[in-house]
C-alpha cells in the first residue's frame, strides 16, 4: 500500500523548491551578466543603428545597413548565454521564440538563420575577415578589431 501524496506546500516539498528557485535565479544572474553588445568591424561605415534595425537583421526581415550595404548576421551558438540575452535584451524574445519564428521561416521557405559560431572569439575573427558582419559579444570582448553599435 503508497503512502498518500503530499501537497506541493508540505514542508518536505517547500524545501525542494526554495533550492530550485534559488538555482534558477542564480541562473538568470548569471546570464544577465553578460553585457551583450552588437558590433561590426572598426572598418564597417555604419556605427549606429536602433534596437529595431538590429533585430530585423537578425530575424531576416532586413538584409542591407541604412546605406544599402549588404549585413551579414552571424548567431552564437543556440543555448549560449550571449545569444540567449542577446535576443531577450534586443528582440524581447526567449530561445523558444527565436526557434519557432525560424522554423516558421524555414517551413514556409522565405529563409534561413544567421550563421553560428562558437564564442565571442570566432565572432570578433569573422567581422575582422568581413566587414559587411554585424554579431554581438560580451562587452568584456570588445577590442580594436570591432565597433560597438550605438542607438541613435
């Protein structure tokens, strides 16, 4: 014969999830510590674009800077925390958003996604081989090689 089942509030149960909302919160703390930042190359023409601009390139609803020179959107990798804030403090969208809407493009065939790589190491590697590449990275990784995107 079971035991009876115990309400999600006993004592044993309230327990277990006070550690887990302390590690989730943890979580988060962590991630948002990142202090992501869009960049392109220091020889890129463009230096300022709005949240907006941004987020289009990189939901392939835009194609082209201002001035009509082509953008080329490279992701980190799915499950990064740069990319994960990256898209929550830009697009206002979680990783599960980001997919469905990609999987929507794919399916109706009007796309595909940015390009991934790694870290913020490949990124930096890439915009200084491209300066058509707009990327972001930790602002702890910015160097001489890219420029951080201001807002207007």
């Amino acid at each position: 014969m079971r035991p009876p089942k115990r309400p999600i509030w006993a004592p044993h149960n309230r327990i277990r999830l006070t550690v887990f909302g302390l590690a989730l919160s943890l979580k988060l703390a962590a991630a948002g510590n990142a202090d992501v930042v869009a960049v392109v190359s220091s020889k890129c023409a463009v230096s300022t674009l709005s949240k907006d601009q941004i987020t289009d390139i990189f939901l392939g609803k835009a194609t082209r800077f201002p001035g009509g020179a082509p953008a080329v959107p490279i992701d980190q990798l799915e499950g990064s925390p740069a990319r994960d804030e990256f898209y929550a403090t830009f697009a206002n969208k979680s990783p599960a958003q980001v997919k469905a809407h990609w999987t929507k493009i794919i399916f109706t065939g009007r796309g595909q996604p940015p390009k991934s790589v790694s870290n913020s190491v490949e990124v930096r590697k890439l915009i200084a081989a491209n300066p058509q590449v707009i990327s972001y990275i930790e602002r702890s990784a910015v160097d001489d090689t890219v420029k951080v995107l201001t807002q207007p």
